[in-house]
C-alpha cells in the first residue's frame, strides 16, 4: 500500500481547491456518487452482513501514523461502511421515521459542508441568521397563525425569537421544558431564579413539596433525558396509562389535582401530537383547557406528527396546538429534510428570555446572536434546507405527500383487516399503524375461548419477535417492533409490528409483499409450531 507522505506542502494541497473538471478529485467525487446512486437504487434494505463480522472491519484502537490518499480512503469507505449501511431509501424500509429524502438535498448538502457557517454568531453566519429566523416564522405560523403584523414585530427582534432551531426532537423537548422550568421559578425578593440559584433554592423559595410533569405512556424517552438533564429527576415524569393511545384529559387532572393537594406543583403537561409508537394525537385541545385548571406550561411534542399541519384535510387533527406555550417540531421527519432539523416554538416571543445567555467575545446585550437562547453552540445551517424544502415543495407539496401517506396507510390497513393471518393492533390517525401476525385458526378459537389469550400471548409476542427479526436479517424488507397495551388487551401489553409509510414511492405491491414475506418467514419458525401446538 502506498501512502501519503506527511509533509506540510501535502496538508497545504488538501485544503487548496483543485483546478479543472477532471481533477482527481472531480473523479473520487463521481465514483463516490455513482456508487451511492446504485446503492440506493437497490431494493434490498440491508446486507446480510453479521454485526459481529462487520466489527472486524471497525476494532482498530490506533489512529493510522500516515496520511492516506483520498482515492484509496473512498474505497475503504466504500466496501467497509456504504456496503453495509441500511438503505433507508428502500420503498421496503417502512420501519422508522428515518427515510428517504428528496434528491435535490444531496447537492444542498455540499453546499452546506462547503460553507461551513456556524449559527450561534452572526460573525460565522450572516444571512444565514435572518434565514433562520425566518424558516421559524414560517413554521411558527403554520402552528400559530398569528397575522403579519405580529411577524413584522417579531420575526427579526434581537430581544424576542420565536423559538430555536436544534438538532432535534430531543433538544427542542429539553429546550422548551428548560423555559417552563425557568418561568415557574422566576426570581423573586432575594431569590435570584433557578438559572442563578438552582433548583433547590427555587423549591424552598415557592414552598413546592415536589415537582412533577405528566405526559402519557406514550410520551418519548426523551422527556425522560430531559427532567434528568433539568434536574427534576426520572421519578418527576408521570406517564399516564392510556389503552386507547391517547391522554385522557380527565386522568391528567384528577392526577394533576392529587399533585397540587400534596403541595406539589405541575410543572408541565406534556401532550402528543403523533407518538411514536402508534401515531396518535392527544386531545389537544382538552388537555389546554386541563393546563390552564393546573397553572402550569402545556408542551405539545408534535416532532413527528407536526407536519400535519400542512394538510388541509388532516390539520384539524390537531387542533388546540395553537394554544400550546411551546412545541416541538421535527423537520427531519415528515419534512424529509436530512438528520440534524428540529425547531422547538414558543407561543410568546418573550420566553426565550428566561434561557437568554451572553457572553464577552459574542452573544453580548442587544446582539442577534441566535447561540444566546439556544441550548446547543456551534450548529450548522440545517434551517437552509428547510428553507429550501418550504420553497421548492411549497405548501401544497407537503400537504400532497401528508395526505397520500395517511391514505396509504389506511389502504394498508385495509389489507391487513382482509387477511386471514394478520391482525391490526392499532389504526392508522396518521401515517403509522401497529399489527401482527395471529394465524387464522388462533383467531377462531380467541373468539370462542377469550380466556385462552393469557397462554397464548406469551407465545404470539415471541412469534412476533421472531420474525421481525428474521425479516430484518433477510435484508428485502424493514418493519420496527414494539410492546403497548391495546383497547383489546388494556391490562397486558404485546408484542406488534410497527409501520411508518415515510417513502412516497412505497406501492401497494410492496406493501403486500412485505405481508407475504411475513406469512412465509412465520410458518417456517419454531415459534409457530409453538403456538400451534399451545392450541391442542
Ligand atoms: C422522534 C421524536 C422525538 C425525538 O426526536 P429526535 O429528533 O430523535 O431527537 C421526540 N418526540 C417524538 C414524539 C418523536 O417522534
């Protein structure tokens, strides 16, 4: 192998742009991107390639002594990574919220690696600034829709923002509990507010004998990173039951109210806009209604579910979000804007103040610098492709691809109902929906022997199991697998297959081939022999 040598006038060379069309680099660069067009254009999900093999590749401990030349490093990428990544393009990968992205992102992309601007300071950003300030606008309409006027004021004001742009859903969760936690335990007397005296000192201050936020069992994991982080404490989140998959609004008071007796405060309520197990969508505008009988901050994680707003058909699902004191949006999900995209919004422009942070050498008084209200520092210019999106799908785009995968999903449905061998756990309200594999003759004798679910469940949630996971490792085809309590089985949570229609170029023939691989792969389990011989 030759390499590289290691001498100052190489270095130099690699930060110098190469002349000429057919430089070496302007080669690499479209063997790399023939390469990743094959790569995608592959139905199959996934190399049957083990974890444990592919490890090999990845066990060195010592970084490399000499420089290697970038012809030889993009074939080591090539067979060692691209190979064995997951195509998340696959029309068959309908197992996460990670999917395919429109083609034009892969040239913005370059263009924003190669400018490399920093939004935490308008000195390593400029216009990237206002554009990002605008993109939360935008989106803070779509959610809000306050009138110009209100846009006109707020959109550019140094001592407001309309929220943040992050990396994503996880952040924005923490961002906007961070202002809910910094508002109640605002300073008072000698009491200099929770960001200078901590939180200890806020409980004694307000007299609170606990602190609590309430969400559903549904609510992501994040918000459980997040009162970790915030210093509430796991044992601070209540996650409410909820068979029917959404929080019920009566449930949250009685168990808010029961708080408030104890001399505790409700520091939040957090409500879903589209879970991420099921889809759902929280009665939003009840649990505003329970926000305000508690005084506390209503926080709606829409991450996932958000862009439905853009459909004139779905939107009205979620309806009340206007009334939230912050949301979370996720734009690199049913945006399909690349990984790195999530904005939290606030309802007043004024609550970021209550995270505001300066510092000397930027971020100082009266500056526009987006890094002094938001969590994260240094942080690309991902708005750029939201931006672009915004523009070149425009409104009615999204809504077309919004409605089509609700449809699509409800088509899917459908079929899963008309099979002898499936079973729909939970219905589609968006574009996910849970299931699984029952045969028919389970089916037939549940119906006559109820009491038999409770041998039989163990047995089926293992079925389950078993054959996502050997799906997965065939590589055609990709459904996730979660564990949730049902209207059907509210007492006894089980194992089902979990679908997000992401990819428009999903079709009913994939979808149908994906339950037939299912069929297959199932009969041929040892798992199966099981539950068939579990019915006598
Ligand atoms: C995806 C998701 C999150 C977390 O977002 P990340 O972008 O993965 O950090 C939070 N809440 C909900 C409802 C989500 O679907």
């Amino acid at each position: 192998m030759t390499n590289a040598q290691a001498s100052l006038a190489h270095l130099y060379r690699v930060f110098t742009k190469p002349e000429g069309q057919d430089s070496k680099l302007a080669q690499i660069e479209r063997h790399l991107s023939d390469n990743l067009a094959d790569f995608l254009s592959r139905h199959v999900v996934a190399s049957n390639r083990s974890l444990e093999d592919i490890e090999q590749d990845f066990n060195q401990s010592l970084i490399p002594e000499q420089p290697q030349f970038v012809s030889e490093h993009a074939e080591q990428l090539l067979d060692k990574l691209v190979a064995h990544s997951v195509n998340t393009y696959s029309p068959r990968f309908i197992g996460h919220m990670t999917s395919a992205l429109p083609y034009f992102h892969l040239s913005l992309a370059k263009l924003l690696v190669g400018l490399n601007q920093n939004l935490v300071k308008i000195e390593t950003s400029k216009a990237f600034t206002p554009l990002e300030r605008q993109v939360l606008g935008m989106i803070h309409r779509l959610v809000y829709k306050h009138d110009d006027s209100f846009y006109q004021q707020y959109l550019h004001n140094a001592n407001r923002s309309l929220g943040s742009f992050c990396s994503g859903g996880t952040i924005a969760n923490i961002s906007a509990l961070w202002v809910a936690r910094n508002r109640l335990f605002a300073p008072r007397g000698q009491f200099r507010g929770i960001s200078q005296d901590g939180l200890l000192a806020g409980m004694q201050e307000y007299g609170y004998q606990k602190l609590s936020v309430i969400t559903s069992r549904r609510g992501h994991y994040s918000l459980g990173k997040a009162v970790d982080v915030l210093g509430l404490g796991r044992q601070s989140l209540l996650t409410l039951p909820c068979p029917n998959q959404t929080l019920d609004p009566q449930l949250a008071l009685k168990e808010g109210q029961a708080i408030l007796a104890q001399g505790g405060k409700v520091m939040a309520l957090i409500a879903l806009a589209g879970t991420t197990e099921t889809g759902h969508i929280d009665p939003l505008d009840e649990l505003a209604d329970v926000a305000a009988e508690l005084g506390c901050h209503l926080h709606v994680d829409a991450a996932w579910g958000g862009a439905t707003l853009f459909s004139r058909r779905y939107g009205g699902l979620l309806k009340g979000i206007e009334r939230a004191d912050s949301v979370t949006l996720d734009a690199h999900k049913q945006m399909y804007v690349p990984m790195g995209a999530g904005m939290v919004l606030f309802k007043d422009p004024d609550a970021g103040n209550q995270v505001r942070h300066h510092a000397q050498y930027i971020l100082r008084q009266g500056s526009k610098d987006l890094g002094a209200t938001s969590l994260e520092g240094s942080r690309n210019g991902m708005a750029m492709m939201l931006y672009a999106s915004l523009h070149i799908l425009g409104r009615n785009g999204y809504e077309l691809l919004i409605d089509q995968s609700i449809e699509k999903a409800k088509a899917f449905a459908a079929m899963i109902e008309a099979h002898p061998h499936f079973q729909l756990t939970t219905s589609p309200v968006l574009c996910l929906l849970t299931y699984r594999y029952v045969p028919q003759a389970v089916q037939e004798r549940l119906l006559v022997e109820p009491q038999l679910a409770n041998s039989l469940h163990p047995l089926l949630d293992e079925l389950t199991v078993a054959i996502q996971k050997h799906q997965r490792e065939s590589g055609h085809s990709f459904v996730s697998r979660t564990r949730l309590e049902t209207q059907d089985y509210p007492q006894q949570a089980i194992n089902v297959f979990r679908v997000v229609l992401a990819n428009p170029l999903t079709s009913a023939d994939d979808l149908t081939e994906i339950l037939a691989e299912q069929h297959r792969l199932a009969v041929t389990l040892p798992q199966f022999r099981q539950v068939m011989e579990a019915l006598g």
